[in-house]
C-alpha cells in the first residue's frame, strides 16, 4: 500500500448485548491508529442491523454512545457495501452513491455477529482483509461447548463441565448438575462474551433460575464446576507464530468477574500486571495461551483466560477472538507492559490480517491444475 493511508473499516456497536462496550473499544482502536498509516472509517451496526456511516466525532460522543437505539443518525447516512472489480465500497443506502473503498476491516464487535465468526463470513465473501481470527476458530472460541471440545481434544485442561440445552418438552436434570459438579456451579450462555448472563449458583434451585437467565441469551447453556483459583488472562498475538504477553491477574472485587464489574464499577476489579506467579507457573500459562490459540485455528489476535490453583496447577477457562479495547481491557494493557503500545499493537493487528489475506489469495483456484508428478 506504500505511502497512502490505508481505509480501515472499524465496526463497532452491533446486534448483541455487547452493543455499548463495543462503542468503547472502538473508541481506542481509533485513537491508536497512525495518521500516517491509517484512515479509520468509523461504521456503526445498531442493534436492529443498520449500518451507518459515522463521523470520529460522533465515536467518542457519549451523548450518542448513551442515546435509546435506534441511535439518531440522519438516515441518509445508512449505508450498504458494494463489491466491484476487486474492491470494497460503502454505498449510500438511499440514493446509491458511492462513498469510501475500505482496503481492511477491524470489527470492533463483541458477541454474537461480530465475533462469532457471520462478520468474518462476510469479509471473506466480500474478499476485504480483517482483523482477527478467522471463520472457523471465532466460531469455535464463541461456542463454549466447542471450545471445550476442541482444548480437550489437544489435551488442554479445562473445568468439568455439563451442557444443557433450552427444551421446552424436557426438564433440566439439575441433580445430575449438582451431584457431578457439585456446588456452587458457574452458569453461562454458550454464545455470548463480556460475563453477559453469567450467574453463580450456589443451590439447586438457584441453579434452575440460573439457567432460565442464561437461555434468555441464547438456547444452549453451560453449567461448570468452581475452581478454587486466581483468574489470570494472558494476550496472543500473530498468525503462523504467535506469541504471548506476560500474564496478569484480574482480582474481582464482585462475587466475580461479571458485567458490572467489567464495565461499570470503576472498582469492580484491581488489575495485576504482570501477575504474581513463580516463574515455571507464568511460563505455563503463556505456553498454554499459545497451544490453546493454535488448538483453536487461531490468527491475529485472542486473549486467553486461565485460573491458576493453590498448587500451581493451570485450567484455560476461555478464549476472546475480539477482546476489549477499553481504557481498562486486559488485552492491550498485557501487550503494553510487555512492550508493544497501542499504536504499534493495532499496526501488528491490521498487518496481521493483510498477510492472512494475501496468503489465501495466493492459493490456486485453477480446479484443473496437475497433481504432483508421480502422484
């Protein structure tokens, strides 16, 4: 691309419970850009599915941020994308023109359709290079069950777990929970990021309320065991060799780490960085952020969120396609402390996922091509 600023596409908002916090990470992804390198495009998906083109100013506008959705955006700026001899373009939805070509897109989406791996369908159909892990793993990394499979299947150590599905003609075995599992149970929608409709439960009957909250987000549900530990989160970066930050420590000052504690108790958590782990322990968790990114076809970016136990012992609890970029996200502070700032951080991220595209690109669709001689 030379010289020339590059048009990244930077989506933010979106169609899940995550809507908010997305507007927070955006708001860092584009303050961290370099003029020089990057011309942020700025495209809010409401909660209804609209996409609108916004102005910088209007990100970082907490009046807007706070407004009831449909946000007030002139709806002459709701746009569509249009593909044409190689490119991608914004189209205004109401007269057709033709507005910015984005050369690269950074979704800014938590949750579902952002991160679950719909958005990354998109982008490759419109053949436009994105940030982040591909189709396959973000899908993977947004259903718990899969995940948990798959880190199982790599011999990856994770919290005993029960999945229960939302089945109006069949009761939820709840003994069966509590007597495998024992008590208290986290409970959690398998599709669904931020701590959003995660309960603890502490009694059988809690656990059955639990599970109502949890079916609220999505159909399928999953019950695991505590774990007596610390919540340590490690960062990954890269694509065919990544690498992981130092770790740090999330110390809740909630029952844990929920929602509120994320996003809107200012000292709903104190964050340790780098953790207080011996050497061989921190080295275990980096080494297992990366075998966890690689078990799951990951690239660009992920963070990796582990509990440590009295013995040293190391569980992956889950992993974050797209983590949070707000002011007090884990994901870029790890880097930070481990020597790449913001700037250069979403530098890597957007080059990360040019290469990613111009690898795929290179692979050939000449279905006629000759197999090996002697094959």
């Amino acid at each position: 691309m030379g010289k020339k600023q590059a048009n990244v596409g930077v989506l933010l908002g979106g169609m899940s419970a995550e809507h908010e916090v997305s507007w927070q990470s955006a708001r860092n992804i584009i303050g961290a850009m370099d003029p020089d390198k990057y011309r942020p495009i700025p495209i809010l998906i409401s909660k209804q599915g609209d996409w609108f083109l916004l102005e910088d100013k209007e990100v970082f506008s907490d009046d807007l941020l706070s407004a009831p959705d449909p946000k007030p955006i002139p709806q002459s700026r709701r746009i569509l994308l249009d593909w044409e001899e190689g490119a991608l373009f914004l189209v205004q939805r109401d007269d057709g023109t033709r507005g910015h070509r984005l050369d690269v897109v950074f979704p800014a989406l938590h949750g579902p359709y952002g991160e679950d791996g719909t958005l990354q369908g998109l982008c490759k159909m419109y053949q436009v290079p994105f940030v982040g892990p591909g189709v396959l793993s973000s899908a993977a990394c947004m259903d718990k069950e899969a995940m948990k499979r798959l880190l199982l299947e790599e011999g990856i150590p994770v919290a005993r777990y029960l999945v229960y599905r939302n089945r109006p003609t069949a009761a939820p075995d709840l003994d069966k929970a509590c007597d495998t599992l024992g008590l208290p149970l986290f409970v959690k929608p398998a599709n669904m990021g931020s701590s959003v409709g995660v309960t603890k439960a502490d009694s059988r009957e809690a656990l059955g309320k639990a599970l109502a909250y949890a079916w609220q987000f999505d159909d399928k549900a999953i019950v695991e065991e505590f774990i007596e530990g610390r919540e340590i989160e490690c960062s990954v970066l890269g694509n065919e060799d990544p690498i992981a930050s130092v770790p740090g420590e999330i110390i809740p000052t909630h029952t844990f780490y929920s929602y509120d504690a994320k996003y809107r108790d200012p000292d709903g958590a104190a964050l340790k960085i780098p953790a207080d782990l011996p050497e061989d322990v921190a080295g275990k968790v980096r080494e297992l952020a990366v075998s966890s990114f690689v078990a799951l076809f990951g690239e660009g970016m992920a963070r990796v969120d582990f509990f440590v136990k009295a013995d040293g012992s190391v569980l992956v609890n889950e992993l974050n396609t797209i983590p949070g970029f707000t002011n007090i996200s884990m994901y870029p502070k790890l880097w930070e402390a481990s020597g790449i700032p913001s700037r250069e951080l979403v530098h890597r991220l957007i080059q990360l996922g040019i290469a990613r595209f111009r690898r795929e690109a290179a692979k050939s669709c000449d279905w006629d091509a000759p197999p090996p001689e002697g094959s």
